[in-house]
C-alpha cells in the first residue's frame, strides 16, 4: 500500500468511503465529517483472492474498524483502540447482515508506529519497595522484610476496543480542551469526540481580532479652584468579543496638566457589587471571622451592559457610554438586537473650561479671525507681511523715514546723596520712529553690581513721575487709569547736553552724546554743548610693592618668590643650557683687597668665577708669619653690586675694581686659561676684544711711527714697560686688560720683547695671524 498524501495518520471521527474497481488497485478515500468539503487520496487497496478473507476482489489492508458495502461500496469507520494500533474491524452491509472479522489474522496495520497508533504493550510490573530499616527508641530495627514476589507479574490487559462518544450539547467544546476531560477519559478508557454534527467554532476562533469601541466620558470634581467646578473626562472603551475582556483608555488634550493614556489594561471588569465577601467562622486563635470572596458568583460585564444611555461603574468610576463606531452599531444591531434607540448617539456634556483652554490656545497660536486683545509682536507681523498678509500703514511715516535711528546719550545719576549712594553710568537711546526711550546700565570691572541688563525697557518716559518733598516718588501726576496726554512724554527736543530728566523718580543729567545724535541736532538747527566729564578725575592710586631685605636664610630667589608667588611657591628656574656648556669652566684672577689697614697690604686672594651659575667664590692662600689663616674667604654665592645687579662675566677682567660684602678687590691678573677663555669669547669680554684694540693702533699709527723714530736706540725691540709708556705717550687709551690682550698677542713665544715692525704691521690693518713676531 502506497501512501499518497502527507497526511501519516487519519483523524478521528472521519468517514471513509472505499470504492472497489476490478481488476486495479481501489483508492481509499476520507471525507471529514466536520469539514464536509473535500476527499484526499490517503492509501489504496490492493486486490488480494482468498476463500475467507476476500472483500468483493480486493482486500483492504486496514488493522481496524467497521465495514459498510453496498453493491461494490464499502464504507469503513476507524476506531482507535485504547493503548495503540487498531485492532479489529466491523462489516456492516446495509441490507442489516453484519459480520466481525479478526483483524490479527486477517489485517497488518500499515500506520505509522506513534502513540495512540500502536499495538498493546504490556505494562511494568507493579512492584513497590518497603523500608527496611527503623529506628525504635533510638535503637536501629530491621523490618520485616516483604514476601517474595514472583519476578513477572501478569500483564494489564485493557479491553481491545472502548466505547467512544460523542458530545450532545453544540456549545461544549471541553472534550478536546479540558484536562479533567482528557484525565477522565484515560481513567475510563473511554474517547470523546469534540464536536458533532451541530458543533460550532469556539469563541476565540469565532470571533478573532472583534474588538467593539464605545466613547464614553466620567466626571471628576474639582476642589479649591475659580476657574472650573468639575471636569469632564472623555474616554474610549475598547470590549474585546472574544474573551469579554476590557480596555479603557483615555482621550488626550493638549496642555490639560494630568496625566493621560491607558486608564484601564485589558482585563474583565467585575460589576459592581458581585462577588460578594462570604463570612466564615475564624479559626481557633484568630479571634474573629474570616472572610472570602466566591467566584463562582462574580458577575462581569458583557456587551448588553454597555448600551449607550447606560452608566457603568468601573473602579468606583461612573462611565456615561454616548457613542460607538459604525462598525459596532452594526455588529449589536445584528448579533444582539439592539433596536435604534439603544445605539443612537448622545451629545457630550459641554464643559466650559475646556471650551475656554482651546480658546485660548487659539488666540496664542495666532489663528486668523481671532482678537487678542494686545500688540501683536513686530516680527511676528513682519513675517505675516511678508508672506502676503495686509497690515495697515498707519503711524509708519517715521519708521519708513527714520527706521531703527536712535539718539545716544551718556548719562550720569549721582546718588551719593543717600546713604550707600554712588554714581552710576547709563545709555540712554532714543528712537526716532516711535518716540521711545531705553535705558541700560555700563558695567565696569568689580564694581560689586548684579549684571542687570536693563534700567528701563523701551517705552515712552513721562515727566510727570518727580520726588516729593519726602523723598517720596509721585505716582498721582495723573487720575489712575488715564494715561498722561502726549505733551507730557519726553521728545528728542527736551533732551540736550547738561539737561537732567527724571526717570521715574531718579534725577539724571545727560553729559556726552554720539557723532550721529550731533549730526541729528545740527540738521534741525540746534547746536548741542560739548562734552561733560562723566566723573571727577581723581588721581589713582600705585600701590608699590616694597621687597623686604635678603635675611640670609636660603638662597635670596628662594626669598624673593615667597615674597611674590604665594604661600606655595615654584622653585626658580635655572638655565638648563648654560649650565650643560659652560659646566667646569671657571676664571681665576689673583686680587689685592684695598683698605688702610697695613697688615693687608700684603695679603692676596684669588678670586673664581663659575661661568655655570654666575656664582663667586674667594680663597686666601696662606702665607707664613703673616698671622692671618689662609682658606675659604667667601663660600660660593651670586654677589650683587652696589646698583643692586648682579655681577656677570664681563665685571672680571683685570685692572677692574670690585666691592664682595663690604670689601673691596681689585684684580691685578689672571691664569692663561682664563685669558684664553675671554680671548675666545669678544662678546662677553669687550675688552679682551683684539678687534678694539687694532682699531685704536691704526687711529694713532703715525704717532706710533713718529714714536718709535724719536727712540729708537739701535735694537729696534722694546719690552712690556717701554710699550706701556708709549700707550700712554701718543695717548692710546688702552686699560690694563687691553694692554694685556695686545702684549699676548705681540709676545707670543713670552720672550719679554718685540720689535718695532711688528706693531707698525699689526697698526697698519695686517692679518694679525700674518703679523710678524720676533724670533
């Protein structure tokens, strides 16, 4: 038997009609009882000859069931038996003969092996195990133990075939969906089909996605208000068919103040007063009644509750239903039979602060047609205008010839009168086109005020608000409620250079005014004073900061940023770049302390100059039966001169006279390398400078020349004393340090003389490095 559809296995309470053909195979063929529409091709029948088991020339190869032929038809009606597969089959030929037939003989079972299509199975056997340990008194026993059971226990066997049924009432469908059902039915063994002929579709079937929408609205008082007494909230209710349960959710309105939305999930909604609380006697101890809620008798609302017209009471809230959709009108109209009254539908109670709200808001949102009753916003009526709104020209001849103009104006209110007084500065700025006037205050650095941004908004400034005789501002000028006529408000003519106004009681005098105010005045023929000063010139007062005295105690830059960088304050900075090139070089010069003291002019010093950190050090070298000890003189410091500056690289050079700590030195050599070093170096050591020093020889060579004519003695040399007096002679102008350089250079091999040639060659502008020097 070929299967020729997917179905594996046929549906109980189906109907299944075989139609024998000679000599071919027969296809078996089903029809729903329920459905009722098509057949499907499930198996076929194969022809089988045989004495007992022959079926009009065929045989139907089925495990099951009951068998009806009327002149070749045959209809069959399978049966499930209770624990799997089918067991027998039942021939009933419709001319009232029936005959059973042995299905395990005659029939093989071609359904899948599944539950619910299996053979009997025998059942495990029932054997339960027994405790055989105890304890008595605290004493461990042993139980009896239990008698010994055969190792097989014969099988349960449940009838081949059960009774089926078939549901009476239409509207039961629990025989499919109840567990109590399905748990009785596997007790008695039994089947029950859930539907029958006249059986309809449940309700979530039936009615799927139904959903009814009532309008409806519930009041709410209002407490402690003047301007609504109650409030009216309108709402949707939402009644879902299917399972009768409730939604409710409520209208929104723009700018209301509460909250809105859901106002009630979906859910069923008892009805007031159902489910009444049952009072049952408390148990011992409890001292009182118990109370509980029976569910049976709660009632909940249905569709015919929410006629329109009626009031319904939903968590202690009345819900008056006015009105439903079109679709709804039609359902109740036709499922229910609600006549036209019960669905006709009602006004909303009018409720007169919502009516004022929206109002309200339309004449806030600038809907045309609509008086507000104030100035509208000039930008917003530019923008109207602009896209194609008429607004009148009244009163715009001075806007269209004077446009944003404004007068400026420095003014200046002295209040220093009044305790607390002080003078303030203002600018007033006066409008051409509408006549009015707007005050804002001048700000200065730490003047202790608040940053208002206004004194006075733009507005025209009447004249009639004075001080009274006690100080008191009058407010009276005018009856209250009558604005002051137009001759009473300030105008571009009252105001001029030394005039005082009166803005609402505070006397102000205008002092200066801007190059287009002036221009403004000359063009109507009035020439305006000049400028005020806007304050007394007062001279200001320096504050000097006054350093306090180097105390000694540390390093006086370590003294000086206390005094001006704080409590906490950084550590000098130091020059990283002199110090890694000029590390370890240090000038030496030997010097003499000048004084009037006797036993000191033979004293010497030798005095070093770190190039590092401009830092200077003394040491004395010893000198025996002098009574003086020789060492350190002045540990390593900066030393300042008598100016206050420092002492630098270019103070040291010989012949120089320097004042260290109230002694005086002068400096009377130095070693080579520290000749070298400031030969090197022209710029910080002008006066090691042999440039200098050529450019004087040539400005006095034919002195020089005439000199060496006049005392020549036959040699043609002269020595370092004989040089010197010639310096002095033709007035060369060199210190002691340029006399120095240019002997170095002159004297090279130290032989104590040079000769005259070669100071005429290195006067006369000859490469110094070329210059002839005595062998």
């Amino acid at each position: 038997m070929t299967l020729l559809s997917n179905y594996d296995y046929i549906r109980p309470a189906t109907s299944i009609s075989w139609q024998s053909s000679s000599g071919s195979d027969d296809a078996l063929k089903f029809k729903s009882r329920f459905s009722g529409k098509e057949q499907l091709n499930i198996g076929a029948v194969e022809p089988y000859s045989s004495e007992n088991e022959s079926c009009n020339g065929g045989r139907c190869r089925r495990s099951g069931g009951n068998v009806a032929s009327r002149g070749g038809m045959m209809t069959m009606t399978q049966r499930p038996a209770t624990t799997g597969g089918w067991s027998a089959m039942t021939m009933a030929s419709h001319d009232g003969k029936d005959g059973t037939w042995d299905a395990s003989q005659n029939f093989r079972s071609d359904f899948p092996n599944l539950p619910g299509f299996r053979k009997n199975m025998t059942l495990r056997p029932h054997s339960p195990k027994r405790q055989s340990l105890n304890f008595v008194n605290g004493i461990m026993m042993v139980n009896t133990p239990l008698p010994i059971r055969p190792a097989t226990s014969p099988p349960l066997i449940r009838p081949a075939t059960c009774p089926s049924r078939e549901v009476t009432n239409p509207h039961d469908v629990s025989g499919r969906y109840s567990l109590v059902r399905r748990k009785a039915d596997r007790e008695t063994c039994g089947f029950v089909l859930p539907f029958c002929p006249e059986s309809e579709l449940p309700a979530f079937l039936r009615h799927d996605r139904r959903v009814l929408l009532f309008n409806a609205y519930y009041e709410e008082n209002v407490f402690q208000s003047a301007l609504e007494v109650r409030r009216v909230h309108t709402c949707e209710i939402y009644f879902y068919v299917e399972d009768g349960t409730i939604e409710i959710i409520q209208t929104k309105q723009e700018n209301s103040g509460i909250p809105q939305g859901v106002f009630l999930r979906r859910s069923r909604v008892a009805k007031a007063g159902s489910g009444a609380a049952v009072v049952t006697p408390g148990t011992a101890g409890s001292g009182g009644a118990a109370s509980s809620v029976d569910l049976a008798a709660t009632e909940y609302y249905s569709i015919d509750d929410l006629k329109i017209g009626n009031v319904v009471t939903i968590y202690s809230r009345l819900f008056h239903i006015v009105n439903c959709n079109e679709s709804t009108r039609e359902y109740v109209t036709r499922e229910h039979g609600w006549t036209a009254e019960e669905v006709a539908a009602r006004p909303f109670p009018r409720d007169m602060f919502a009516e004022a709200n929206r109002e309200k808001m339309r004449r806030e949102s600038g809907k045309p047609g609509v008086d507000r009753k104030r100035k509208m916003h000039e930008l917003k009526e530019v923008m109207e205008s602009m896209l194609g709104k008429q607004t009148s020209t009244t009163d715009r001849g001075m806007f269209l010839e004077c446009g944003q103009s404004a007068l400026c104006f420095d003014v200046v209110w002295d209040d220093r009168e009044r305790l607390y007084g002080d003078i303030q500065f203002f600018k007033l700025f006066y409008y051409l086109a509408d006549d009015t006037i707007e005050i804002l205050p001048v700000h200065k650095k730490n003047n202790g005020r608040d940053q208002f941004p206004k004194l006075l908004k733009r507005s025209k400034l009447p004249k009639c608000h004075h001080i009274g005789s006690n100080n008191v501002t009058d407010h009276n000028c005018y009856r209250a409620g009558t604005p002051p006529p137009a001759s009473e408000y300030y105008t571009w003519d009252d105001l001029r250079i030394g005039t005082t106004i009166t803005v609402f009681g505070r006397s102000m005098v205008l002092a200066r005014c801007d190059l287009f105010t002036r221009q403004h005045y000359a063009s109507k023929g009035i020439q305006l004073k000049c400028d005020m000063a806007l304050e007394p010139e007062e001279e200001p007062v320096v504050f000097e900061r006054q350093i306090p005295p180097y105390n000694g105690f540390g390093s006086e830059e370590d003294s000086l940023r206390s005094c001006t960088r704080g409590i906490n304050p950084p550590p000098p900075k130091k020059d990283l770049a002199k110090m890694r090139d000029k590390q370890g070089v240090i000038m030496r010069f030997n010097a003499h302390l000048l004084n009037d003291k006797t036993q000191d002019h033979k004293r010497r010093f030798v005095i070093q100059y770190f190039m590092e950190d401009d830092t200077i050090a003394i040491r004395e070298p010893p000198i025996r039966n002098s009574g003086v000890m020789g060492g350190n003189f002045l540990r390593r410091q900066h030393l300042k001169k008598t100016d206050g500056t420092r002492y630098g690289a270019g103070d040291m050079y010989v012949g120089n006279k320097v004042f260290f700590m109230s002694h005086q030195f002068v400096l009377l050599n130095a070693d080579d390398y520290t000749y070298r070093l400031m030969e090197n170096e022209e710029v910080t050591f002008p006066f090691s400078s042999l440039t200098l020093v050529r450019k004087k020889l040539r400005e006095k060579e034919v002195p020089l020349r005439h000199y060496f004519v006049s005392e020549y003695r036959g040699d043609g040399t002269v020595d370092v004393d004989e040089l010197k007096k010639c310096c002095e002679t033709i007035g060369l102008g060199l210190n002691e340090m340029q006399f120095i350089t240019l002997w170095r250079r002159l004297d090279r091999r130290g032989k104590g003389r040079v000769s005259f040639k070669t100071i005429i060659n290195l006067a006369a502008g000859e490469n110094p490095m070329s210059a002839g020097v005595d062998d």
